[in-house]
C-alpha cells in the first residue's frame, strides 16, 4: 500500500466519523432529558404510571440495541400494512419516505435515544433516590417550593452522584455506534468494513478502532476533569 | 403564640400521638423531654408540617394552622397561608441538614434570596452577622463536609435564624454531637434564650431543660404525661413516672 493510498483511506474514515460522531451528539442530546423524565415517571406514586414506565425499561435493557435499531427501521412500512392500523395513522406514517437518508437517521435515533433514555433514567432514579430525605426536609423547613429544591438542592448533589455512572454509559455510547453500520447506516464502522477486500488489509479496521479509541480516551480524560471540578465538597 | 390541642397522628396502626395539648407563649422557651420512640419528634414535624396530623388543631400566631371539623376530620390551611405560616417558624435538626453542596455562607443566604426575595448583599451581610454571632466568620466559605458536628450544627441554627423566625423549633439539636461539642450548641441556645426568642426544644440534656426551659414537658407513649415550670418538673412533685424516668436517666 503506498503512503497516498494511505492517505486516501485515512481521509474517507475521517469523513465518516463525522456521521458517527452525529449519532453520538445526538443520542446523548435527547436521552439525557428524556432520561430525566423518565426516572420522574418511574417515581411517579400514581402506580399505573410507574410500572409502564418500569415496563419500557425493562425491554430497552432487555432486548439487544441491535435488534432495536433494526425493529424501528421496519416500524413504519410495517405498521401501515397491518391491519389494525388505524385510518388517521395509516394517512400519517403513509406520508413518509421510507427510503429516504432522514428516515433511516431519524429511526435510527428514536432507537438510540429510546435505549439510552432508559439506562439514564435508572441511573439518575439511583441518584434522586439517594439524596437523604433529610436534605427535602430541611429544604420545607425553610420555605423552598418543590420546584427550587429539585433544582437548586436536589440535582446538583444528584449531578455529583450520577456522573461515574454517566461517564460509563457515555463511553459505551462512542462503540454502540458502530452498530448503525448493520442498519445499514454509514458511519465509520460501516464504511470501514466496506474498504477491507478493497485495500485486502486490515488497515481500514485498524484506522476505524484507533478513532474509536482516541475518542473514548479523550471523553475519559474529560470525566476525569469534571469528576475532579465536582469533588469540591463531599 | 403556639397552641396545640387534642393533636393526633398514626402511623397505619401505631398511634403515635395520642391527643397532644401543648401551649407555648411569646417569649418562652420549652423544654420536651421523654423516653425514645414518645413522639417527640413527631410533634414537631406536625407543627412544622413536615407531617400532617390526623385531627387536631394547631393555632399559630393567631393564625389557623388546622383544625377538625364536626365528622372529625382534619382541615388544613390552603397553600399559601400554611406557606407563610412555615416562613415565621424555624427547624433545627438532629443531624443539621446543611446544603453540602453550598459553602456555609451559601447555606445561610439561599433560602432568604429564594424564597423571601431579599436580595443577594442583603442577604450577605445577614448572614455574615449571624455567622459572628456563632463565632464562625472565618468559615463563611468553608463547605459544611471541612466543619466539625459542632460547627455545622451552629451553622444550621443560623440558617433558620437567617429568615428572622418568631419561634424556632431544635429536635435534639446535640444528639449527633461528641460531649465535648454539646456545650456549644447549648451556649447559643441559651443566649438566644437571653434575647427572648420563643423556642421549643426536645432534648435529653436535663441540666440544660432545667436550667433554660421556663416550661418542661414530658412525653410518653404519644401523650404529655406531666408538664410544668422546670422545678415542678425535676422536682418532688412530679408525677411518679417522670421521676422514675429522671432517676433511670441520672444513672
Ligand atoms: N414515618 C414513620 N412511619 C412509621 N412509624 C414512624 C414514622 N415516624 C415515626 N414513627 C414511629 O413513631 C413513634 C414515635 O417516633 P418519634 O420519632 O416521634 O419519637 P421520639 O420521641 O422523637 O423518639 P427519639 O427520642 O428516639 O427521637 C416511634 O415508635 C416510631 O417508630
Ligand atoms: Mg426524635
């Protein structure tokens, strides 16, 4: 292989680490709220709620990534067929492109956020569920509304709890991408598997692994600054 | 000031305050004793509404904090008027309660800037002042984790204190506290004691109630069983049972 071929091949993986990095991006933009919420929905007393919600984590946690990301793809011109599907849905989802790049991306994220959503959600629960209840009594005592203690009391103590756990889950995240290439999705998993009988090498998989791996050391590192800014009380 | 009447609360089948009569005037400053498990505690958090009782009335300030109605059933202020109600009363805890995620000065300021709207320099310079009086300027931007129990618990009593309340409330203010801290927390209450605020305080500091309390009251098995002036109360006359309690106690 000459060092232009090199080049070339080390070009393409740099594009394509663009989409990847999109899906990261994205997926951590939307499931860290949406997590948020869902562990609100999993405390929720009014118990109906709380064991839908218990539901939907267990079969996100349950059931492979994989086999999620493949099952949203298949949602739409799946359920348009069925013949239960109600008329206003039918008119609804029967408008979308299936072939089209943003229904591919777009289903694809529902199921990374939805799967993500999840694992945050049991994560942030732990967090809420740590903070002594001493900690919403005082905060009663002296006048704070529900709403100003949860921000002002509760989740900066819960930031602190949840932020080990977070760091692994979002480094998780960077190699969980490469399951969009079986979608197929191309990103720089997919595409690198694509260049290996090209270049008859294994250079393309080597150039996608080290990219993974610079990008989970440098949000290691970056943990490891943010753990040590929040470790200014105990 | 304060007037507690037939207050009663359960737990699903365990009565825990069996009908509680309890007065406190302006000014004055009660001392509630009794064995562990009696309700003390639970007392407190009713009229703090961190609890809300079964039936009842609670009158504070004048003001109608609940009261039952013919089919005795309990009823409670609406939001608002028990929110001001709460702001004119202060809790001190056992185990202090502090933000540990505010320096000690944050601690004190936040509640006056949140929730009473004070602003920020005001609030500052309250804080600063009370936090003299405890003796603990130099630690206004320690976190509460770099301070002793001792400290921490002085801290707290100046958080409640930051809200200018009119009668504040100390469940076992140094029962979290090594011996050698106690007198510390005790000091501060007495000279708070000294400036006429009206206060209520569970304890098992019995030198401490005699010597502070105006008025002693001991509770057992959810009820008051006996109350009055401090010698009545660790005197001859009291009742046979808080005599038998004191004793136990002494040993
Ligand atoms: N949230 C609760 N649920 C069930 N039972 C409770 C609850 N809180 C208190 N109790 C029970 O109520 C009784 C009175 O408790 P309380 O804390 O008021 O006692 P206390 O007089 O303050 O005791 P101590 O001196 O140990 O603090 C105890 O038997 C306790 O187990
Ligand atoms: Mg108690």
């Amino acid at each position: 292989m000459t060092s232009e071929q090199i080049g070339t091949l080390f070009g393409l993986m740099l594009q394509y680490a663009v989409p990847t990095m999109k899906i990261f991006a994205y997926t951590l933009i939307f499931s860290i709220p949406l997590g948020m919420l869902v562990a609100q929905l999993k405390m929720c007393r009014f118990k109906p709620v709380s064991w839908l919600t218990n539901l939907y984590i267990l079969i996100m946690r349950g059931t492979p990534l994989l086999l999620q990301l493949i099952v949203a793809q298949y949602s739409v011109p799946n359920i348009v067929k069925s013949d239960i599907c109600p008329g206003f849905l039918r008119d609804l989802l029967g408008g979308i492109d299936i072939r089209s790049e943003s229904y591919t991306f777009n289903m694809m994220l529902i199921a990374f956020v939805l799967n993500y959503a999840a694992y945050f959600a049991e994560i942030f629960r732990g967090g809420i569920e740590s903070i002594p209840k001493g900690q919403y009594e005082a905060a009663s005592a002296l006048g704070f509304g529900r709403l100003q203690t949860f921000f002002r009391i509760v989740l900066p103590q819960v930031i602190k709890r949840v932020t080990p756990a977070c760091s692994n889950e979002i480094i998780t995240l960077v190699k969980d991408t490469s399951l969009a290439s079986a979608i197929p999705y191309m990103e720089i998993m997919y595409i690198a598997k694509k260049q290996v009988p090209t270049y008859a090498s294994l250079l393309p998989l080597f150039m996608a692994g080290l990219f993974y791996f610079a990008f989970a050391m440098v949000l290691t590192l970056l943990f490891n600054i943010i753990e040590k800014k929040l470790n200014y009380y105990k | 000031m304060l007037e507690v009447s037939k207050l009663k609360k359960s737990y699903d089948k365990l009565d825990v305050l069996k009908g509680v009569d309890l007065t406190v005037g302006k000014g004055e400053v009660v001392a509630v004793i009794g064995p562990s498990g009696s309700g003390k505690s639970t007392l407190l958090r009713c009229i703090n509404q961190l609890e809300r009782a079964d039936s009842g009335t609670i009158t504070v300030f004048g003001e109608d904090l609940m009261h039952t109605d013919q089919r005795g059933r309990a009823v409670f202020a609406d939001a608002k008027k028990l929110h001001s109600i709460r702001l004119r009363m202060g809790l001190v805890f056992q185990n202090f309660n502090l933000f540990p995620h505010m320096t000690v000065l944050r601690n004190i300021t936040e509640a006056q800037v949140c929730v009473l709207k004070r602003n920020r320099k005001d609030a500052k310079e309250n804080a600063m002042r009370l936090l003299e009086k405890m003796g603990l300027e130099t630690k206004a931007s320690a976190y509460p984790c770099e301070l002793s129990g001792g400290q921490q618990q002085r801290v707290s009593i100046a958080r409640a204190l930051a809200l200018d309340p009119e009668i504040l409330f100390f469940d076992e203010p140094t029962s979290a506290l090594d011996p050698e801290l106690t007198g510390e927390i005790l000091n501060v209450i007495r000279n708070l004691a000294a400036v006429g605020m009206t206060m209520v305080i569970v304890t098992h500091e019995m030198s401490f109630a005699h010597d502070v309390a105006d008025k002693v009251v001991f509770m057992e098995g959810g009820d008051i069983v006996d109350q009055g002036t401090p010698d009545h109360l660790f005197g001859e006359d009291a009742s046979e049972r808080v005599q038998q309690f004191l004793q136990r106690f002494n040993r």
